[in-house]
C-alpha cells in the first residue's frame, strides 16, 4: 500500500504527498509525517507517545505545542472540524484517531472496520488545538527587512495552509480572520523595512499582536525576533533565542528560520561561520528575501569576501530600492571595502531619500573626506553635530581642525557624546579608533567582548579597526569569534 484515497484526497504514504481532486495540497514536512502514521493505521488510536517517538525522534521539542500545531494544520489542510471531525478525532490526554474510510488505490481493499469501531464522544469542553506556549514567553511576545513581494508570498502561503472548513459560515468567518492576519503581518513587514530604531519598535509590537492569536505562523516569530534585537527592547537576546525556536519548531525549512537561526549564530554566538552557511541557505530558498540578502553581506564582510559582500548588498538594493536602510548599509559595505565614492553615493541617495537620517551624514562626511572633498566633508560633519545640538564653539573647533584635514575634535566630541548616552563600548571603541587611539579602542573592545555585545563580530570588518589587526589584544579577539 503506498497511496491511499479517504473521500476527495490521496495521499502517498512513500512521498508523502497530498493530492485533492488532483491538485497538490501543501503541508510541513511534520504535518505529513503525522498524517502517514494515522493513515497507515486508520480507525486505530495512535498515542501521542508513538507519535513523538516517529515522528519527532529524539529531537528535544516543545511537543505538546509541536503536536497542536500539526494536528491544527492537517485539519485545515482536510477541512476538518475538530468539534465534528469527519477525518481526525482527538482521544483527550491519549492521541488520535483517523475515522474516515481509507482505502487502497492499488487493490481497493478498505483499510478500516467499521464494524469493530464506535467513534468516542469528544467531550465539547475539551479544545484538541489548544497551545502549551510557556508562559514566560508570551510575555515577551505581548510587549533589516524583506520585500513586500515576500509579504506577498508569505501571505499566500497562508492561504494555501488553510482549507475551507466544512461548514460555510465557519469557512467565511475563518477567511476574514485569516485575511485579517496576513494584512496585518503585510503592515508589520512594510514597518520593519523603513528601518530605525523606532520602525523597527513599532514592527516589533505589531508582530507581538500577531503572535497572541496565532503563535504558530513561523515567519512572524522569526520578524519578532529580529525587530525586537534590532529595536534592542528589554531581554532582546532572550526574545530573538525563543523566537529562533519557534520558527525552527513550525517551519525547519523556511528561509526566515534560517535569517533569525543565522542571527542568533552571528550577533549572540559569534559562531561567523555558520552564520553565513544559515544566510546562503536563506537566500538558496527565498532569492527575494531583503534581510537574508543583507545579513550575507554582513557575514561576507567580516570573512573578508568583498566580492560576495558587494553582490549580496546590491541584490538587497535592487529588491528593496527605496530602502533607507539598505542604502545605508550599502554605505558601510562600500566603506569596508575601500570604494569611498560608491560610498558616498549610497550615503548621499539615503539623504535624498530621508534628509534626517543622522548617521548618513556621518557617513557621507568621512566618504567626501576619504576623496579630498574637504568642503563637503566639512559641511556633512557641521550639520552631523548641529542636528546632534552640538554647541557652536564646538563645532568651531573641528572646523578649525577640518581645515587641516584633521578630525580628532570630531571624534572626541562624539565620544563624550556617546559616553555620556551610555552607548556600547564597541561603537566608543570604533571613535577611539578614529583617533588613533588604539590602546583605549582596544581596552573597549575588551569590555565589549566581556559585555557580550552582539556587534563585536563587525570589528573583524570596520576598517577603523585595521591598523590594529596585527596587535595581541585584536588576535585575542578574534579567538573569541569563530570564524
């Protein structure tokens, strides 16, 4: 027996493939494997105990939310109402039963007796597709980007998940929820692509909205994540780790699995190396996903493959064109590997794009600088501090030094600046740098590392850090990273 029909559908038990009508009907790869152990033993209970061991191995789960998960998306995909299954019956606290008659395609022969089996009354109390999601996170969950055209996809994703229900205004009070939340995921996913701090926080409470109803949607969970370690909300590590989980647990396979798996590898674990092997896995799966795109260009950089890094910014550029962000961080790329010109363009167009995007002037000054255009190195850098509320003999003095070519006052400025702001010792670390002060960048960087500041990978690629690349402290560094 290796496909089986139960009413409309087949179903292969070697490929494990489900058909409706002749039509392919989608499931995760653990929702089929649940499927083929029911229909290999129709009208027969099959606990939840031989389900784990099957289906689930020895892989360590949250499986009473990981089985929930696969039941809810099997009957959806069937049709199925849990309160009058006509498929899949749950035995409250044992397992569960497939009551439809299936039969063999090849020989004909029906695979259920119904002569021996008087289906159990389900208790209507008893909700089968209730979520054991712990309670620590849904805490958290109630407190760069992709493309829409991954919005899109995801959203049709969903729509091909869920099955019509079997009664009709079921079915169209399901539609309009399910319409609800991929609109409402569409938004998040437009929030979180402007880019910013407060984009990203905003994206991060509408993803957290989105999880209360429905915690089983993986690419939500990975967004949730990210924008929560981007925005650098209050236990953000242990947000993006869950998170991670989540997605890993209800959709192993999906591209933003492998972006949040890469970036807990990359920003929490320093593991470099597999970082970048879990972003080219992403992009291999989705080649239009934005932020998988971006991260690679990040790992490529820090591994020192220009080339790479240079490519995978301008395919992140050529989905997302309007992106702040990601003309910003072409900035940076352009700026690792030496092209101030491009540099300056890319920092140049994101002014054009947001006059207030404060970093770009930043990056605009040091780029213009890099090239001898002094006069507009200088004008970038004046209006840097004055949107900074830098006072006017301060900005005085490092005209004074920018006339020379010299920009120490610029960064002692902005040290005491960020110091007093209590920013990460990485990013002192970088202005120390800039002044050639690198006894005191190292020594941050130290205090970086101790931090567990998830930017410390990057001082393998900021080139402020160059000159130092063969002192002691800078190889201890690195053995901190693995690469």
């Amino acid at each position: 027996m290796s496909r089986v029909t139960f009413k409309e559908f087949e179903f292969d038990l070697e490929t494990k493939e489900l058909m409706k009508s002749g039509q392919s009907v989608p499931l995760q790869p653990k929702q089929a494997d649940v499927l083929c152990l029911l229909l290999q033993r129709p009208g027969s209970l099959v606990s939840r105990e031989e389900l784990k061991a099957d289906a689930w191995g020895d892989t360590v789960v949250e499986f009473d939310q990981s089985i929930n998960f696969c039941i809810k998306g099997i009957r959806q995909a069937l049709g199925d109402n849990p309160k009058a299954p006509v498929f899949i019956q749950t035995i409250p606290r044992r397992g569960y039963r497939f009551v439809a008659p299936v039969e063999d395609e090849a020989t004909n022969e029906s695979k259920f007796d119904h002569s021996s089996h008087t289906p159990t009354k389900i208790d209507s109390k008893v909700n089968p597709t209730s979520h054991t999601t712990k309670r620590g996170l849904l805490t958290y969950l109630v407190a760069p980007g992709a493309g829409l055209v991954f919005a899109v996809s995801a959203a049709l994703w969903w729509s091909n998940l869920v099955q019509p229900s079997l009664d009709e205004n079921s079915h169209q009070q399901s539609t309009q929820y399910e319409d609800k939340i991929s609109l409402n995921f569409q938004r998040a996913v437009h929030q979180f692509e402007k880019g910013e701090y407060t984009h990203y926080a905003s994206s991060y409470k509408m993803f957290g909205e989105i999880t209360k109803t429905y915690p089983e949607y993986p690419d939500v969970q990975a967004y949730l994540g990210i924008s929560a370690l981007y925005s650098n909300v209050e236990n953000s590590q242990k947000i993006i780790k869950e998170s991670s989980e989540l997605a890993r647990l209800y959709q192993p396979e999906s591209a933003m699995t492998s972006v949040i798996e890469g970036m807990v590898l990359l920003y929490l674990d320093w593991d470099i190396s597999s970082a970048h092997q879990k972003f080219l896995d992403a992009v291999a799966i989705e080649p239009k996903l934005t932020i998988g795109w971006h991260e690679l260009s990040v790992t490529s950089a820090i591994l020192g493959d220009i080339d790479l890094a240079y490519r995978s910014i301008e395919h992140a550029l050529q989905l997302d064109p309007g992106g702040v962000q990601e003309r910003y961080h072409a900035g940076w790329i352009y700026s690792v590997g030496g092209d101030h010109r491009l540099a300056l363009a890319q920092c140049e167009q994101t002014l054009e794009l947001k006059p207030e995007h404060l970093f770009s002037f930043k990056c605009a000054a040091e780029s213009a600088l890099a090239l001898g255009l002094n006069e507009k190195a200088k004008r970038y850098y004046v209006t840097f501090m004055q949107k900074y509320g830098a006072k006017p003999e301060q900005i005085e003095l490092v005209e004074n030094q920018l006339n020379k070519q010299e920009t120490v006052a610029f960064y002692e400025w902005l040290f005491a600046l960020w110091q007093k702001n209590q920013a990460p010792a990485f990013f002192l670390a970088t202005l120390k740098a800039s002044t050639e002060d690198y006894p005191m960048a190292e020594s941050l960087l130290k205090q970086a590392v101790e931090n567990k500041e998830r930017y410390v990978p990057l001082a393998l690629a900021y080139p402020e850090f160059r000159p130092m690349w063969k002192d002691q402290a800078y190889q201890e560094l690195k053995q901190s990273l693995r690469l």
